[in-house]
C-alpha cells in the first residue's frame, strides 16, 4: 500500500512538472515582437509566381502611419481576374502588436470565396466561405487571442528578430476555413546570396513550420494535411528588408513566391 502511495504521489509530482513546463514555454512564447525599427509609410511592388516560376499576379503593399498605429494594405490582382486583398491594423508602442485584420479571396486562382475578420479588441473572429455546392457558410468564434499573433504581421516581426534569438513560436489564425488558432515555429536556415544591380548581397533565410497542435496535428502528417513549411528572406542592417518569400496563400495551397519588383518603362 505504501509502495502505492509513493507512485501515485511520483506521478502527481511529475504531472504537476510537466504542467508547469507547459505553461511557461506557452507563456514564453506569446510574448509579443519587441520594436527594433518602426515601419514607415511606403508603396511597394510585388510579384507573385507559381512553382513553376510563371506571373500569377502583381501586388501592392501600402502602409499609412498614424502615430503608433500602422495600417498596411496588401493586394493582388491575379491575371485570372481572381482577387487576394488583406488589410491590417497594428500598434508599434514598444511591441508589435495586432489590433485587426480583414483578409478577402476570390476568383478560380483560390478553392472558394473566402473572407476573415479578426477583432483583437474583442477577441473575435468570423469566416465566411462558399462550401462545395455554393451556398454560403459563416463560421463566428470568440478566441483566445495571444499578443504575439502573426496574422499580416508576418515580415514586419521578422525583420524585427535576430536570428540567434528567434521566439520558439509566433500565434496564427488560420482559416480551415473554419478559424483555428495554430503556432508557427521560426527558425533561421543561415543565409543566401542574391544579387541587386550587380551587387552581391546576402539575406537571412527563414522557415516557418505549422504546429497544428493536439491530436489533429499528431495525425496531419500521416493522411497529408500537414501544411507545408513556408521560407522567407530578409535582408539585415540598418533598415531591414524584405526580399523574398515562399508560402501558401490558401488551406492546402502551393507554395507561391513572392518578390519585389521595380518599375520597367517602354523602350524609346
């Protein structure tokens, strides 16, 4: 009996370890990204290619400051007529910090219609997609939202953190389309050397791997649906840059690439 007891108290005393690693590293990891170089108003332009390296579409990104508060607006006009359009609103007081999202797709380039909202205010979060006959669905939850969500934010945290000290996991919002929480492990592959005018310069490679978590993310791998790890490049310095990124853009999505493009003018 009181070899018993001794387990049982073992046991107890071991969950109560377990438990406890558990909730630091979670709380550990939502801390939100400390500001290193604010973002400014800009007007960039971008391509977006398929794997195979073909024009899908071009893109805009602007971003308009008002005080601490920053709202970017990402969009591409696919050549099929199809439509990705996302803004998002957040603070730069210290820590970046999410404040709301409106993501829309359409078109035959993307499975569905599909349109999220996200109230970081309210911690809520609604879907709204075309099922499989056409008929519109809407998915509305209250979330537990982390400070360090990464949803749109993704590039600005990056080329706030230092690869020798990466978090272990940024938060996202992912759309199913049903919303689910999910993380995003980070982790830095080295560099790779590009060349800009002739000049070599170098970027900081950076892979995303999605951690589904619980027993959905233990059996993704084994029936396929484990999304695949996304790559971004960033050039370091005084004013870090973004150069490259490779990621879906949708619920079993390829991987597309995103890069930066310079005006070209008619040849006289």
């Amino acid at each position: 009996m009181a070899n018993v007891d001794a387990m049982e108290i073992f046991n107890r005393v071991v969950l109560a370890l377990v438990v406890s690693t558990l909730l630091l590293t979670s709380a550990a990891s939502a801390a939100p990204v400390a500001v290193r170089h604010r973002e400014g108003h800009l007007h960039g332009f971008l391509s977006l290619r398929s794997p195979a390296g073909d024009v899908l579409a071009s893109g805009d990104l602007i971003q308009d400051i008002h005080g601490d508060r920053v709202t970017s607006r990402l969009v591409f006009h696919f050549k099929d007529g199809s439509l990705h359009d996302e803004t998002f609103v957040f603070s730069q007081h210290g820590q970046f910090q999410l404040i709301s999202e409106h993501l829309l797709q359409k078109g035959p380039a993307f499975p569905r219609r599909l349109e999220m909202t996200i109230d970081c205010s309210t911690k809520h979060v609604e879907v709204r997609y075309e099922d499989e006959h056409g008929k519109e669905q809407v998915e509305k939850e209250r979330m537990d939202l982390p400070p360090d969500l990464a949803n749109g934010l993704l590039i600005v945290l990056l080329k706030n953190l230092r690869p020798e000290a990466l978090p272990a996991t940024l938060s996202f919002v992912a759309a199913t389309p049903k919303p689910r929480l999910v993380k995003l492990r980070v982790t830095a592959a080295g560099t790779d050397p590009f060349t800009l005018a002739g000049s070599s310069r170098k970027a900081v490679h950076y892979v995303l791997k999605v951690d589904i978590g619980g027993l959905a993310g233990l059996f993704a791998p084994l029936i396929g649906k484990q999304p695949p790890d996304s790559h971004v490049w960033i050039l370091e310095g005084e004013a870090p840059a973004f150069v490259r990124s490779q990621a879906p853009m949708f619920m079993d999505g390829p991987l597309w690439q995103t890069d930066l493009v310079s005006p070209v003018w008619p040849r006289e």
